[in-house]
C-alpha cells in the first residue's frame, strides 16, 4: 500500500490567531509532493518543518483570499532566486497568473519572476474534474466569497482521497467533498460565533451526520475556537502536525 503523509504547515486564520501559520498542508506521496493552499506565511511555514521549495511539484489553491494564496509570490520569487529548473504546477480558480503577476509587481516590481520558472497553470471550474498522471483534482463550489472564486477540492491519488472544505458556511457540497474521503480537512473558523461565510462548530456538529468520511480535521481556527479546543470532539489540526493517511 502506498504511504501519503500530511504535513499541517498552517491552521491557522487569516489573522494568524494563537500565532499559528495561515492556511497551507504538505502532502506527500508516491507520486506527488503537493501543496493544498499556500497563504501568505507558508514559505517560512515550509522552512520550520524542514520543507523547501524544491519539496512541492504542484500548489492547489481553494481561492484568492490571501491567507490561502498569498505566499505564492515569495515561494516563486524563491524558486527563481535559486534557479529553480524543476516543472512546477499550480491549479487554481480562473485568473491566478495574471493575480500572481501583479502581486509580483508590486512587491517586486522588475523581477520577472514567472519568466525564469518552467510553470504551469492549470484552472479549474465548479464540478470539473482535473487530470494529471496519478491525480484527479474536482473543484465544488462552496459559500464564502464570490470575488474570490471560493471553492473546496477532492483530491484522488495513489489508492487515497484527501478532501477539503476550503473557506465556506455550510453549504451541501460539503457533503460531496466529504464522500468516500480518507481525510476530510474541514473549515471551523468559529466555536459559537456565527460570521457570514465561515463555519462554527456548532453547525457543524448538528451537520455532522450526514458527512461520510474516515477521517476528519478541523482548521483555521479564530481565538474563540482555540479558546474551546477542549471542549471539540474532532481530531483538530496544529502546526506541525504530520498525518499517515
């Protein structure tokens, strides 16, 4: 049987609450060595679990919030700086180059990043399947931010699927995502608070039955919700938490 790893680089929200990282999972397999969102401090949350750049072939992004997808320009500029020759992939929502370009610009302006890398762009559109060799990638909708093209992915590789909730409110395709998945890493920003498009575990457990998972995560947790880890029932994730799935 193969062995996939997951690494927990950030669980964190988009405030960094309880000094923990911003959204960012390493998974590592067989096959594939992947990233599932990169928020804005993943490249020094790689560095503390002895990761590099040179240990992701592909970066998934849920969405164009920046604590999901915000590290993508330092991680690039990195891979460039150190002349990267390795192929990188990056699926994502509609319009991620021309996002990463700008950013670059404004934070680098004149290094001309994307051009020295071998980089691929891969979008994604609700309910589309993405295959790669050994891998499938299936985007579904979810309730978060329409700007920023909010989805959650199932992830099938090897004999595994890993699925992920991405950033949402409760939402029916939640009950998609969630269907035959190995791990289920699930959004619960909120213990009782009730924010638009965010998770409480509350909802969630009252939810809860009609999800069909092995295993569940729970993450990106605001200081309300660190405040009542004690009193949750499902496994939680932590920075530096790794995961034989």
């Amino acid at each position: 049987m193969n062995e996939t790893t997951l690494t927990v680089i950030g669980s964190g929200d988009a405030f960094g609450s309880g000094g923990r990282f911003n959204t960012c999972f390493h998974v590592a397999s067989s096959s594939y060595k992947f990233l599932i969102d990169c928020g804005a401090t993943s490249l020094p949350g790689l560095k503390r679990q002895d990761l590099s750049v040179d240990d992701v072939d592909l970066i998934i992004i849920t969405h164009f919030h920046g604590d999901h997808y915000g590290g993508l320009p330092f991680f690039l500029l990195e891979c460039a700086i150190y002349q990267r020759t390795s192929p990188l992939t990056i699926v994502s929502p509609t319009g991620c180059r021309d996002r990463i370009s700008a950013l670059l610009e404004l934070l680098y302006p004149g290094t001309a990043v994307l051009e020295k890398l071998d980089l691929r762009f891969i979008e994604f559109r609700q309910e589309e399947t993405i295959e790669l060799e050994g891998l499938k990638i299936t985007a579904f909708p979810v309730v978060h931010n329409e700007a920023a093209q909010s989805h959650g992915v199932k992830i099938e590789l090897d004999d595994k699927i890993i699925s992920y909730s991405g950033d949402t409110e409760w939402t029916d395709n939640l009950v998609a995502l969630s269907r035959n998945a190995d791990m289920f890493i699930c959004e619960c920003n909120f213990f009782n608070y009730q924010v638009k498009g965010h998770l409480n575990y509350q909802v969630l457990s009252e939810k809860l039955s009609l999800l069909n998972y092995k295993k569940i995560l729970l993450t990106h947790f605001d200081t309300e919700m660190l405040n009542k880890l004690d009193q949750v029932q499902l496994d939680c994730a932590s920075d530096g938490q790794k995961i034989l799935i």
